[in-house]
C-alpha cells in the first residue's frame, strides 16, 4: 500500500506541474464610475473586485456574472494615512457585530460574490482581532479571501489559514503608473514570475490606459504557455495541492 500511495502521489504531482503555468488578474476599484464598465470588455478568465455600495457597482457586478467572470468583493479596510474609505469600509473601530453587519451588508447587496479582497487596510490588515472576526465570517460562508498585500506586515492570508478560509495573496501590481512603458514593464514581470513559479495573482484597475494596454498584453500569456484563469480556478488548484499527501503513511 505504501509503495502504491508513493507512485499515484508523484504521478499526481507529475499531472500538477505538467500543466501550464497560470494567472489570475483581479480588476479592483470597480463601481465609483461609468467608464470602469471598459473593463468587463477585456477577453478571457478576467476576475472582477467591487467596491460595495457604489452608483456603478451592483450593475456592473450582474454585467461580470452574465459573462460568466468571477465576483469577488472589495471591501475597504482601514489604512494608516487616514484615507477616506467610502461605504462597507471595516475600521479599527468596529467591534465583532459591526464587522460582521458590515459584511453581511455588502453581500446582501452582490450575494453571488465568491469572497472578498481588501480595498487599502494597510492598518487594519496588520491587526489580529479585526481580521479573526472577518475570517470567522467568510468561514461560516464558504467564501474565499484574497489578500491585496498593502503592507508587508498583514497578518490578513495568515489568519485566514487558520480560520481554514480558502486564500491567496496579491503577487504584483501592474498600474500603479498608468503609462503603457510601465504597466508593460510589470506584464513582462508578471510573465517571468508565472514561468518561475507556477501561479501568480496580479491585480489591475479600470483606468482607460490599463484597459488599452491589457488589451495589447493579455495576448503574450497564450504566446508564453501562460493560462489566464478566475480567482477561484487559481484558489482551487491550491486547496487541492495543499490537500495532497507530502508523505505516504505506511499502514
């Protein structure tokens, strides 16, 4: 039995590491403006991020899910500059039910959403307390956490580990300059980090001069042996890989 387990579990790993390298792009900020509807016009596996509570958010949201793209809420989070949130925001304020009232608001309004990513929270994803309730929230859901990596110190994907919530982290940004010389510059990057390392989360946003240069970039994936998937696809290839068997156990 010992020998049989070791050969299918490096036949599995083998299957695993035979296919080709992939990436999930998540667009953020979406539903403040008419104009980030650009973005559900990019081709292929494109996941969507949306602010809750905005004039733009809840349609555009149904526009994705009809396109058969994944959903996922951006829930503001407290930051350490102060920054205005904006509505659904979570802050250091809030105790447990404030929280989990907040959450639960957001997903009454997009209930298909898959889980949620952070939308700044450079303080509040340092913080235990406050991310062990959100965790404790998506658990009870079945919902996923994908952590946007504003500062190095998040306890964010930790915490959620241990709540056994499905999560992943942000791996690169491609716009933070919105000059096509730039977001190029990070796609290359991007492409280089799938090839070294198997799975990579990027994350973008629907300004009008990321939507025109995805548009001319996304095609380099295809011409590298990169696949573009959902958020959720990358979130399962993990859960799966993580529930395989490092060690047979002899019986």
């Amino acid at each position: 039995m010992l020998r049989f387990l070791l050969i299918f579990s490096l036949l599995f790993s083998s299957i695993l590491y035979a296919q080709p390298a992939q990436v999930a792009i998540i667009i953020d900020d979406i539903g403040y403006r008419k104009s980030d509807v650009q973005a559900l016009y990019l081709p292929g596996n494109i996941s969507y991020a949306i602010l809750p509570h905005t004039p733009y958010g809840k349609r555009l949201a149904l526009q994705a899910k009809a396109k058969q793209n994944d959903v996922i809420l951006h829930i503001p989070m407290e930051a350490k500059n102060g920054k205005k949130l904006g509505p659904g925001a979570l802050t250091t304020a809030m105790n447990e039910s404030g929280i989990r009232d907040s959450l639960s608001d957001a997903f009454a309004e997009i209930p298909f959403a898959l889980g949620i990513n952070n939308h700044m929270g450079s303080k509040l994803t340092e913080l235990y307390q406050p991310m062990a309730w959100t965790m404790q929230f998506l658990r009870e859901r079945n919902l996923m956490f994908v952590d946007s990596v504003t500062t190095n110190a998040s306890q964010a994907e930790e915490v959620a580990i241990s709540f056994g919530v499905p999560s992943l982290h942000r791996h690169i940004f491609l716009d933070n300059k919105l000059e096509h010389t730039y977001i190029r510059k990070q796609f290359k990057q991007l492409i280089r980090d799938a090839k070294r390392y198997q799975t990579v989360v990027a994350i973008a946003h629907p300004h009008p001069e990321t939507v025109r240069s995805l548009l001319k970039l996304l095609p380099l994936l295809e011409q590298n042996d990169i696949e573009l998937v959902s958020i959720s696809s990358l979130m399962s290839q993990k859960t799966v890989a993580m529930n395989q068997p490092l060690v047979a156990e002899e019986e």
